[in-house]
C-alpha cells in the first residue's frame, strides 16, 4: 500500500502526499484495530504522524529513517511512567510494507506549549521552566544502557571529535558570516568540555514544540513527545534546545530551570555543545533570537546565562 522510500527524492515524491500516504494510514489503522476512526495528518514533523481518533497517534516512518522508529518505539517503552511529564504509551509498533515501520501510541491531552506561549502569564512561565527542569532531571537519571544497543552516538569522544572537524564547514554552509565562523576554532579549544561525562538518556529537542500544555489546569504540562532523536551522552547536550527554544535566552527561566534541574551549567560549554550538536544551524539561531552579542564568548552568557527573580 506504501511505496519504498529510500532516497531522499523518494521521500519528497511520496512523503508530503496525502494521495499516497494516507490510505496505507488507513489500512493499517484497520488491520491494528483502529479503523473507521477519524484521521487527522498533523501539519508538524518531519514523518507523517495522525491523529487516529480522540485517543491514539499514528507515526509511519518510511525505509529511509526507519531506524527512527525502533527508536521511538524503544525509548517510549522505556520512559512508561518514568517521568514527571506524561509520554505517549506505545500501543502497538512493527513493519507495515516495503520497509515502512509504525508505531501507533497514546494521544496526550493538552495543546501545544508554542502557540500557547504568548498567553501564558510569567508567574506561569515560572512554573513551566521548574517543571520542564525536574522533568530533565528525572529523564537523566534514568539508567540508558537498556537502550544502548538502539542509540547512539556510542564513544562520546568521538562524535565530538567528529563534530567539531566539520564545525566551521557546516556552519558556513548554512550561511554564517565569516565575522562569526572565523570565533569557532578559538571558542571550541577553550570549551570546558568534559573528557568523560556522565552518560544520560537525552530527547536532544526538549523545546516548546515538543511540550504540550493545559490552560484548564493551570497551564501546567500535559506531554512530553518526539522520541526519535533521542542519543545517549552528556546531560548538558540536552540543554541547548532548552536554552534556545524553550526559555529562548531568558535568564530568568532559565535559572529557575536549572535550579529545579539540580545543576548549573557553564554558559560556555552550552554554547560549544551548540555548535557541536547534530542540528546545529547558527545562522537560524541569530535571526530567531536577534542577540546583542558579537562575539561567542558573549553569545554565550546572553543565550544560557541564569538570574533569579521572585514573583
């Protein structure tokens, strides 16, 4: 019912087609039990994901990143009750066709916490920030070697090595101005990058997008969701999508965040990680956050720097 995808001009053909995609939704809904449900394709993500009704979601991820789907499938499994923030519950996950996987899982109440944002009152924000730090603290806690053998990177040296090789090309490439990538070699080699951190399971993506919320219950967090990112390495990697896209350089969120996460944070090794991370896109993060700063040292104290304030 669906095509193979296992190039990326594969994916673009069949991916966005609601045409091809959507009746292999359909009868796989019908053969996990689901179907006559409504189905509804959300807007968001880079796979097709639907809502099956008012109570499951349905993630397809094509050959190409089918890898991705054990890893969803694995890591949901794992987290069950694990966290102070609801994950979906994995109801059913296998091989459709042509290398296809699914996972079908609990829909989480709430509504997104980006577009909810603007609406939200600080004192609220406030509790937001602690909530997603405790969430973070017990994510990292937990032990990640049952899923050690579906999530990489495996030697943290190494992909750091790697990363960092490629630092300035891949910055470049995305547009940066060279009064920028020229800082990056400089910044990275005096980085307080730990040699062997703590190993912790890590979402790599905890931001707004991911974060669902109820203004009902006093916007507090209903959800927790998009596991397929999910890597195992130091804790503070998964701190640069915090800062950047969930407190986006407030430094007051960001210090209650921390405060009820346990830990401070060097400015600076969040700003290395920044670069260093598999996402990185610079040139993005400077028009999205307008910063004041010019060079990375400063970058880094005005995107992941802390204060406190009572309210």
């Amino acid at each position: 019912m669906l095509p193979v995808v296992e190039t990326d001009e594969q994916w673009d053909a069949v991916v966005p087609d609601e045409t091809v995609v959507r009746p292999g939704a359909e009868a796989l809904c019908a053969r996990l039990g689901v179907g006559g449900l409504p189905l509804e394709r959300f807007a968001e993500g880079s796979v097709p994901v639907y809502a099956v009704g008012g109570a499951h979601v349905l993630k397809l991820f094509p050959a190409l990143s089918a890898r991705d789907g054990v890893t969803e499938e694995r890591v949901l499994t794992h987290l069950r009750g694990a966290l102070p923030i609801p994950t979906p519950e994995v109801r059913a996950a296998g091989e459709y066709v042509n290398g296809w996987r699914y996972v079908l899982m609990s829909r989480l109440p709430g509504e997104g916490l980006a577009p909810a944002w603007p609406g939200i009152p600080q004192g609220a924000r406030v509790r937001i920030a602690r909530d997603c730090g405790e969430a973070l603290a017990a994510l990292h806690a937990l032990d990640p070697d049952p899923l050690a053998d579906v999530l990489g990177p495996g030697d943290w040296s190494a992909f750091l090595a790697r990363q960092r090789a490629g630092a300035v090309a891949r910055q470049r490439e995305r547009g940066l101005p060279e009064a920028w990538s020229e800082q990056i070699p400089d910044f990275l080699a005096a980085a307080p990058l730990p040699r062997a951190p703590q190993r912790a399971l890590l979402h790599t993506e905890f931001m707004r997008e991911h974060l669902l919320t109820d203004p009902a219950a006093g916007w507090r967090l209903t959800g927790l969701f998009d596991f397929e990112p999910a890597m195992i390495g130091d804790p503070a990697y998964d701190l640069v999508a915090v800062g950047l896209f969930t407190t986006r350089a407030d430094p007051v969120l960001l210090g209650h965040l921390l405060a009820a996460y346990g830990r401070a944070v060097d400015p600076r090794l969040l700003m290395a990680y920044t670069l260093l991370h598999v996402y990185s896109h610079l040139p993005w993060y400077l028009r999205e956050l307008e910063p004041a700063s010019r060079t990375l040292d400063d970058l880094a104290e005005e995107w992941f720097g802390t204060a406190r304030a009572s309210y």
